[in-house]
C-alpha cells in the first residue's frame, strides 16, 4: 500500500514544510477528490462494512432464481434492493453463505448478541457478563475485517466507525474489533465524530502549530509513561496497557500526518442523537461525515452501523410505528408486520444509496470514481428475524473494489461459512492469507468471486 | 481480562462445521462464576418431553467452600488469597466525579455530551479505543485550560507568586508534583519520575511561561495511565504466601471509589500519607467516616437499582398501541418510585433482604397511580410520592420499574421475571438460548399469556430450559408488561399460581407476595445477594480464590439478620477488598 495517495500527500505536505501546509484548505465543493500530489499515484482502495440488524424478508431481498450464477437483475421481487439498482452492474448478492461461526453449543451469547461479533471477525463471542440480550457472553473474539484492512493503512485515521442510535447492552453495539475484546465504538454522534476529525478546525496557524508542539510534547511523555507502567505488570494486565499505548501511538501518527485538506462542513445545530425521530437526520449527518472522511483520505476503511443489534427503532417515518425488534418476531404469515420489515429495509437501502452516490460522485487521482476503487459490505446480524436464524445472512457487496470481482451477479452457495467471503476481500485488498477468522470455520477463498 | 465466568461446556470444542445441530438447552444451570462458590447446580434432562427433569445438586448451601474440583477450601487468615485484581480503567462516572472533586465544576458537556448509563456490574470492561483515547485528550486540554485560566482554581493547584523568576517559577512546579499532583496520581510521584515531568513543564514553559507549563503538565497527568486506570502495585509487605499489602494510597482508593465512586477526599489522602490506613482499625474509622457522608448512604441503593436495571429503564419501549400510557415521564415516575422505595427500606424498614422482598409499603403519585388501581386525584398535584401499605406488594418484585423492564413490548414475560428470579436471586445462570429457535405464539384475542406458554411444555427442544423460568415467572401473571396491577388478561381471569423448583425453597405458591415470602427464607438467596454485592462492589466476577473472602462477608451478613446496610463495611473486611495478589514479576 506504499504507493497509495495519502502516503504521496504526505511526503509532498514535508516538502511544502511540514506543519506549514497542515492548514492548507481546499476551496468548495467539500467533494473534491483527496488528489494525490504526485502523478502516477494509485488510488487507496476502501472499504465499507456496513450493518443492519433483526434480519431481512429473504423473498424481498434475493432475486427469484435457482440459478448458482446469474446476472443481477433486480426485478420487481427485490424490492429491498430496488433502490440501488443504478448500481446493480456494481454489485454482488450472495445467498447461502452462511454466519456458522456463531453457531455451535459452546458458542456464549443470545440470539441477538452473536450476529454483530462475527459479521466482520468470523469468529464468536467469549464467556462474558453480558445478559442483556439473553447472554451471557463478552465480547468477539478476534479481529474484525475492517481492522485488518486498518493495519495495513498509512492514513490520519486506520479507521472510524459510525453509527445511528446505538443503544443497549454491550456486546449488541459492536462489528469492528481490534482483537479479542477490543471493540471499536460505533460513535453515533456526529457532533462528536465532526470535532474529532476536524479537531483543528478554525484554528489560525500559529494557533494550530502550538497545539501540535504541545501534544507532541504530552504523547512523547505518554509514551515514556506507559512503557515505564507497563513494565510493572503482566499477563491481561500489560496486555490492556499496550492497548492503551498503541492507541496512543496511533494519535501521534493522526497529529503528523493529519491535515485539514478538506473545508469543514457546517454541522447544523446540536440535536440529542439518541432522540428516536431523528434517526434519518443523524444517518444523513453520519453519512456525510463517513464519505467526506474518505473523500478528503482521512481515512481508507470505515463501519456504519444502522442501530445496534436487537435494535428497537421505530420507523414512522415511513408508516411502521412499532419496534423493528418486536416486529421481526412476527409470523410468517402476519403480513403487516413483513410489510414493515420490507420497509425498514427498504429504508436502508436508500441510505447505502446515497452512500454510493458520493462515492461515486467522486472521481480520484486516475479518473476512476471513488467507488471503482471501494467495496461496500452490506451485511446483518441474523438472515431472518423469528427464526433468529444465521443462514442466508442478506450479503451485498458494492463497488468495483479494485476490479478484484466480477461485479454484476447473484450467487447462490450451498450453505457455506461467511468466514470464506471476509478471506476473499482481504485478498482483494491486497492482504495474502488462506484463513480468516475461526479457522475451523474457513474453507478457503469464496468460489466463482473473481 | 474478566474472569473466566463459566464452565458450561459439556463436550471438547465442537468444529465449526458440525455446529448446525440446533445447541439446545441442556437443562443444566451452572452458578454464575461457574467453577466455585456455594455453586447452586441444577440439571434438568436435556431435550426430555416435557418433564421438568431431575434436580440435583447443591442448591440451597450457602458457602460450601467447594473449589472448582470440589477440594474443601481452608480459609486460614494468615495467608489469605484475596484473588484476581484486574487493571480497571475509571468509568465514566468516576472520571467526571473525580474531575469535580479535584477542580471544581468544568463543563465537559462537549467531550461527554451525556452520562452513559452502563451497569455498574461492570465486569468486563474494554481496552480503550480511538474514540476514548480522543475523549481524553479533549478533556485533559479543556480541563487543564480551565484550571489555568481560574486565578482561584490555580491558587489552590499550582500557586506561584506572581512575577517569579524562571527558577522560582520552576520551584513552584516542582511544589506542584510534590504536592496536588499526589491527589491526580492517588500516589505521590517518586523522585525517579520527578526529572520527566520537570521536562515537560520545562517545554510547555518555554512556549508560553509558567501557566502554560502548569497546564501542559496537567494535560499529560489526566492522560496518564496513572490518573486513568486504577493502578495497585501493591507493597512489599506480604501476608501469607499469596497477598501482599495495598500502599496507604491503594487503599484510600479502594475506600474511596468503592463507598464513593470518585477519588480519595483531602482526609482520606491526609491519611494516606501518615500511614493511618494501616491497620484494621484505621479502615474501620474511614469506613464509619464515609458511609456517615450522604455519598456512603447511595451506595446500597445504587446497587439496588443497578441489580435491577434502573439505569436503563429510560431506554425501555413499549407498543404504543398496547400501553399508550408508557411516557417519559412515567417511566421517570417509576424511578423516582424504585428509589424511594429503596430509601425507605434502608430507612425506616430495617434494610433487611426480608423487608426487600416482601415489603407492603409502596410509594404512589399521580403518575404511578393508575399502575396499582389508585386514585391520582386523591394524590397531591405536585407528583409527590405518598406511602401506603398494599396487601398484594412484595417489596423490589413489585415495582413497576422492575416488572416494566423485565417484560416484552406489549405484554408481560413470565420468561424474562422467572430467569431474573434464578439468576438473579438464586445466582443459577441457565444457558444461552439455542439458534433458530421456532416463532414465539402471537397474541390471539382470548388467549391469555399462560396459555400461551403452554407450548414451551409440549415442544421438547424448549421444555428443559423454560421449566426452569415459567413457572416461577406466571406468578407475576398479576402484573402487566408496563406493571400494572391486573385480574384478567386477554380477556382470561388471571392464574397467577406458580411453582419453585432446583432450589432451597421449593414449592408451589401464587402470586408475587407468595414467591417473595419464600426466597426471603431461601438461604441460598441470602448467599447470592452476598455474591451479586461482591460483584458490584469489587467489580469483578467471583472466582475460586474468592471463596474465603466471600464465606467471612457472607457470614457478617448473615449475623445481621440479612441487613442489606451491613454489605459496605462486610466487604471492606475481606481480604479481597485488603490486599491484592503479589505482581508476577514483569518481563523488563
């Protein structure tokens, strides 16, 4: 990943003097493409995990075929994904691949806690205090997808995680895992998430300059600090403080290599975020926030998260006045209630639109938009609301990705573990491997992908 | 990190791909905590149609001193095992409390816009993440610059006599770590990392003078793993071969964080510094001293409605359609109410476990009236709370914000109540539900709930598991899923008729006053309250170690005839609140 953009801007930002060009904003639109400085520099590839909870209507997501392969056509039947048809040349549905990792009689955690640990890791909850949603479990216990992307990743941010409206117990809350039981937040504030990202904001550059001295000089001393604490301890203990130290190391890397390349949007006024009628106005917010991250190359890799798992989100804006999760029990045959969830999905898929509208809005240093270089991940905790099953998890894939798939297909498996389609993207991005999570769960690569 | 919680497992490690058989319930209940403590078993027969399967085990010991493989524990006060100490980072609570108490009042609203209301059984606790970890930082650089910029605040931090030199102003630094910054740390500085924390003040000095080093020092200190993590290294004084002594300043944080949820008090710390937290006596002194403060007396019930999930009743929905009624301000109402009746029972009650469960005093206003059939206009306008004594209420099982929260959207859950009474009273942990489990019953005109749950007895793969909650949980059938007192449901005259199985008590009983008259004289509910306060007190899950600890709180709570307002100074005692486990020697 040397030869990616923001690594180019970087060198080019020292040659402009250091610290000097840190304040350098580019003029409107916001959308204008993290340019690389130098002229042959490849585009970052991103990716994009995104998550929605309760399960899907599988006879209002997948295309009515039997076909193994088959072009995506998007007829009528697929009306949950009827929203991102302009895209359907760039995207993938796969039915049958399944989230087996969760499964098992010594796997902990409820039916609703195990989906969101093992979307992104393969793997499944720890033992843990957690019952909120019938548990008892902890936290996943390995490293997610998106982090494993991060790693790889030389940008201000490895990655950032969003969300709207994330309530509830622990684990519920979380997709993104930097290792066991170390979970990345889905922040779903975007007041908080905007000062994070343009801390700098509004700051004239003497101003930013001494800022940056004196955090430099508090991580220098944080780093001495924790490296003398550490050496007390051991086990778990040292284990949470190194933790601790290498995010301390990754703040350091944000303050040298972070740059206001993009102008600040104008956030409207504070509002709670955890009102449950702004829901679309908090994912409009967030939305806009994430891609405008990876448009100015804060960073390559992020999550969104639609609520937690379990979630209990009313929709009336668009006629379902009742509570997802509740409503996902619902018969079969109780036809409003599959009405609502068709809905509720719907909905959503109109926000991953939008998503990909910026991206592809966005044309980068090639002259390929934004999203031939992205890979958007759709996925969810459960494949169906009241059976809590974890088959046939509702899996869409968005973007070119690098050209690494062959985009445009509905493919149908035969009951294969998720954990083979997380190892064909981290090799899509680059990342040799043959396994990823569980690796009693992995049976290689996901067939007929490339 | 936290401690292994159970041992369920009843076969090796099952591969990933033959995992798709459905993971029944294998009717066994383990004691949470698994391997150790007075561990109540009970075990069903997995998949068996319809019969509530064999009960066995040890329910209803209180302390069996019966380690993970079942060797009889000797506690022997000489060489106590105090158990795991885990590294635990402040909770939000605490770090905004300790930031009141250190500076005054600094509005953090932009870096913790609202108080998150995690449980306080916080048993396992996350390594920091990037968004914590930029939490901090905005916190440290507004705190710090508030501090500065408070010619008081200062005075009372960092003073220096204005127009000093750089050397005397330097003096002035170094009087600071000597002297406020031992209340950041909770520990002095040793001279060792004096020179480090000079040479940052020197920096932010040599940037904008004096102030400005102050300032870049605090920044650093409450970004420290020192201020944000409760360090216990321990001393070098062992006691037996497996503990050693906290320093004074361990201790006074203990005391502090664990009475008072925030950093050791300007009396606490003078007595830290004298070695006046020595001895038994010395603890005993602080301890009357602190739970006589108004911040001691919350501690009970704080983790009373902890127990029952009051923090996150504000989160609870309800179906409009079925309960148009569920408002903000009811569910604010219920709060209040729980608390008062918390308040009162510590008060005027006795504060007995008894009294918890079976009181007949309850707190009504003009909200929470309809729930129990009151009049709210008989009740003063001002949402006052009045005390009346109700024939049908059995203390804590009968507050609405405990049966609001442990019921369903739009309806009650004798499943949720019966789990919460064995897990919670009786300290069982049942097993996870399986995958793929069959839809739930839809609410039929006419078919009362019990009905309902008639299937979970005739389906096999749902028999083991729920014979051990429904019949305890149908006899709240009295009560509705927002808590409202009720004789028919769904058109049916309630069967509020339950049963007790798997433990001390059993028997058949109906209606909630019933069931709260038997668990009060269930021993093995005195051992679990014992067990769940341990919890919320240390923070910690229990473990084997733990036993010896456990056995002498359990047995001061017993003395007191089960006084619920004994538990603070019970846990002080032990050695798991005392002493730590000596540090294994670091790899540097």
């Amino acid at each position: 990943m040397s030869d990616t953009d923001s690594r180019t801007k970087f060198t080019r930002r020292r040659l402009l003097g250091g610290l000097g060009a840190m304040t350098v904003a580019l003029t409107a639109p916001i959308w204008k493409p993290a340019t690389s400085f130098g002229a042959a520099a490849k585009p970052a590839k991103r990716f994009i995990g995104v998550f929605s909870a309760n399960g899907t209507i599988g006879s209002a997501f997948f295309p009515n075929t039997t076909a193994a392969d088959s072009p995506l056509t998007l007829g009528p039947e697929c009306r949950i994904l009827a929203p991102l048809a302009a895209y359907k040349s760039q995207m993938l549905v796969l039915h049958g691949v399944d989230m087996t990792s969760t499964i098992g009689a010594n796997k902990p955690g409820g039916p609703h806690m195990k989906g969101p640990g093992a979307m992104l890791t393969g793997g499944s909850l720890l033992p843990g205090p957690f019952t909120g949603s019938e548990g008892p479990a902890g936290y996943a216990d390995r490293i997610s997808l998106d982090q494993v992307i991060a790693n790889t990743q030389k940008t201000q941010f490895p990655s950032l995680e969003f969300g709207v409206r994330m309530q509830g117990q622990e684990p519920l809350k979380y997709i993104s895992y930097r290792g066991a039981s170390m979970p990345n937040a889905a922040v779903d504030d975007p007041w908080q998430i905007f000062s994070r990202i343009f801390a700098n904001a509004g700051m004239s550059q003497a101003q930013l300059q001494k800022t940056i001295a004196d955090r430099k000089s508090v991580l220098d001393f944080l780093k001495d600090d924790i490296t003398r604490l550490e050496s007390r301890f051991t086990g778990a203990d040292r284990a949470r403080l190194d933790a601790h130290l290498t995010g301390i190391q990754d703040i350091e890397t944000q303050l040298a290599t972070g740059a206001a390349t993009c102008t600040a949007p104008t956030l409207p006024a504070r509002t709670d975020p955890e009102d449950m009628d702004s829901f679309p106005m908090m994912a409009s917010l967030q939305i806009n926030l994430m891609t405008l991250a990876l448009t100015c190359g804060m960073t390559n890799v992020a999550t969104f998260m639609f609520a937690n798992a379990d979630s209990w989100q009313w929709y009336p804006w668009i006629g379902v006045n009742e509570e997802h999760h509740a409503t996902s029990h619902a018969d079969d045959t109780d036809m409003a209630a599959q009405e609502a969830l068709t809905q509720i999905n719907i909905w959503t898929a109109q926000q991953i639109t939008t998503m990909l509208d910026k991206l592809a809005a966005v044309t980068d240093s090639d002259g390929s938009t934004m999203l031939d270089n992205s890979l958007l991940l759709w996925g969810n905790e459960l494949g169906k609301g009241n059976t809590h099953t974890y088959q046939n998890i509702p899996w869409m894939l968005a973007g070119g990705g690098g050209g690494q798939f062959r985009m445009g297909r509905f493919l149908q498996y035969p009951s294969v573990p998720h954990n083979n389609m997380l190892l064909s993207i981290q090799n899509a991005f680059g990342i040799p491997g043959t396994t990823f999570g569980d690796p009693t769960c992995c049976t290689g690569p996901l067939s007929n992908l490339t | 990190m936290s401690a292994p919680r159970r041992a369920l497992t009843r076969s090796p490690w099952a591969g990933c791909m033959i995992g798709l058989a459905v993971a029944g319930c294998t009717g066994v209940v383990s004691s949470p905590g698994g391997q150790n403590t007075g561990g109540a078993s009970v075990t069903g027969s997995a998949g068996s149609t319809g019969a509530t399967g064999a009960t066995s085990g040890s329910a209803g010991s209180t302390m069996t001193s019966t380690g993970a493989a079942g060797a009889a524990t000797t506690c022997n006060a000489a060489a106590p095992d105090p158990g795991d100490a885990p590294l635990t980072r402040l909770t939000q609570g605490q770090y905004l409390n300790t930031i009141n108490d250190l500076f005054g009042k600094i509005d953090l609203t932009s870096v913790y816009p609202a108080t998150s209301a995690a449980s306080q059984f916080g048993l396992a606790q996350a390594d920091v993440d990037g968004a914590d970890l930029t939490n901090y930082e905005r916190a440290a650089e507004a705190v710090s610059a508030a501090v500065v910029a408070n010619t008081s605040t200062m005075a009372q931090v960092a003073p220096c006599a204005a127009g000093a030199t750089t050397a005397a102003a330097r003096t002035c630094a170094s009087q600071f770590l000597q002297g406020f910054a031992t209340r950041i740390y909770r520990a002095p500085i040793a001279a060792a990392d004096m020179d480090r924390h000079l040479a940052l003040y020197d920096a932010g000095a040599a940037n904008g003078g004096y102030t400005h080093g102050i300032q870049l020092l605090l920044e650093a200190m409450l970004q420290s793993s020192r201020f944000l993590y409760r360090v216990e290294l321990g001393t070098a004084t062992a006691v037996g071969p497996t503990a050693v002594k906290l320093s004074d300043y361990e201790l006074a944080s203990r005391l502090s964080y664990g009475l008072w949820n925030t950093t050791p008090d300007v009396t606490l710390n003078t007595a830290a510094a004298a070695g006046k937290l020595e001895t038994s006596a010395d603890v005993s002194a602080q301890l009357q001293r602190m739970l006589q403060d108004p911040r001691g007396a919350t501690m009970v019930p704080q983790f009373l409605g902890s127990w029952i999930a009051l923090p996150q009743l504000a989160g609870v929905a309800k179906d409009s359609a079925t309960y148009p009624q569920w408002t903000p301000a009811l569910q604010t109402a219920m709060v209040t109410q729980a608390q008062s009746f918390f308040t009162d029972l510590l008060a005027n009650q006795g504060g007995t476990l008894k009294a918890l469960l079976t009181s007949k005093t309850v707190f009504t206003n003009n909200a929470t009236a309809a729930l129990s059939g009151a009049s709210a206009s008989a009740l003063p306008s001002d949402g006052s709370f009045q005390s009346s004594q109700n024939p049908n209420a059995a203390g804590l099982l009968t507050l609405p914000a405990f049966l609001a929260t442990q019921a369903k959207a739009d309806q009650s859950s004798p499943i949720y109540r019966g789990k919460f009474v064995r897990e919670q009273f009786f300290c069982q942990e049942l097993p996870s539900p399986p995958a793929n489990i069959p839809p739930a019953p839809v609410i039929t005109p006419g078919v009362s709930t019990r009905e309902r749950l008639t299937e979970h007895e005739v389906a096999a793969s749902c028999a083991a598991c729920h014979a051990l909650m429904d019949p305890i949980g149908l006899g709240f059938e009295n009560y509705d899923g927002i808590g409202a007192y009720r004789t028919v449901d769904n058109g049916k005259p309630v069967d509020a008729s339950g049963m007790l199985a798997g433990t001390d008590v059993d028997g058949t009983f109906t209606g909630v006053a019933q069931l709260g008259a038997l668990i009060a004289n269930s021993a093995t509910a005195e051992s679990c309250v014992g067990t769940q306060w341990f919890r919320y007190a240390m923070g910690r899950a229990e473990q084997v170690a733990d036993t010896c600890s456990l056995q002498q709180m359990k047995t001061t709570f017993h003395a007191s005839g089960a006084d619920l307002r004994t538990l603070p100074a019970a846990i002080v005692q032990t050695p798991a609140f005392m002493y730590r486990r000596p540090l294994a020697q670091g790899s540097n």
